[in-house]
C-alpha cells in the first residue's frame, strides 16, 4: 500500500507554483494537472519514485 501526500494550497497559482519548483528539481509529473471546479490538483514524484501531491480546495464539497 502506498499513501499519497498531499499538502493543502488556497489558491491555484501556489500549487502550480509549488509543483513547477519540484519538477525543476525532479522533473517528473506524477499524472497531468486536474481541476474539478472547487478542488484541483497536481502531483510530482520523488528522487525515490514516491508520488507527492498538491492539492487546492475552495468552496464547501457537495454532501
């Protein structure tokens, strides 16, 4: 089993600009950029092969 960690941004611009920093340093993308409206998403992987993600969430999910 593997567990994806996925630090929390407010706004869009902070997750893309924290994932552009660690492909400049790794330089592998874990999966392309997604956005679902009130929640996107965007990941990278590790020198070790572990998948990191970066999440943003706005608004209250619907129940």
């Amino acid at each position: 089993m593997e567990v994806l960690p996925s630090p929390r941004r407010e706004i869009r611009a902070e997750v893309d600009r924290l994932v552009g920093r660690a492909l400049d340093a790794v330089g592998a993308s874990f999966g392309e950029p997604e956005d679902f409206g009130v929640m996107s998403t965007h990941g990278f992987v590790d020198p070790d092969g572990h998948g990191l993600g970066v999440l943003r969430m706005s608004g209250t999910p619907a129940p």
